[in-house]
C-alpha cells in the first residue's frame, strides 16, 4: 500500500469514529483532520482559513482536509518541515 493510500485510510478510520458528533456539530462545514495527532485541528467555511489555521496549530504535523457530510471535497495537507 503506497504512503497516500495509508494516509487516506488514516483519515478515513478517524473521520469515521467522529462522524456522527462531527456531522452534527459541523455539517457542511470545512474541518481539517489532524492525522499524527488522531484528531480535528480546524474548523470554518473556507479551505484556505482551515488549513492556514491548522498549520499554524501544529507544524510539521499531516492534515486531511474535507467537507463534513455527504458529497466531501478533499485534500491532503503536509507542511514543507515534516520528514
């Protein structure tokens, strides 16, 4: 399995175990899933603030970003210092 493959599954394995509280809480919202610490790191309606945000939070740490419901829109974050 390739490191995007495992990395999507870590996020998925997170996102699921969350989802029902998160699409209560944040249903259509963007959220940025923080993949090294096993939790969400950022909230907000645009994909530039969340991960901006998230970013900041914690450097060096690998994000998931998406939409929360159905229909998710997604990306990958990984800042320039993670090793």
């Amino acid at each position: 399995m390739s490191d995007s493959n495992k990395f999507d599954v870590e996020a998925k394995h997170i996102y699921e175990a969350h989802k029902e509280e998160w699409e209560r809480l944040y249903n259509g919202k963007i959220i940025a899933i923080d993949i090294d610490a096993n939790d969400l790191v950022s909230v907000g309606d645009h994909l530039k603030d969340v991960s901006l945000k998230a970013r900041k939070e914690r450097p060096g740490h690998r994000f998931f970003v998406r939409r929360v419901g159905k229909n998710p829109s997604v990306a990958r974050l990984r800042n320039r210092n993670y090793a």
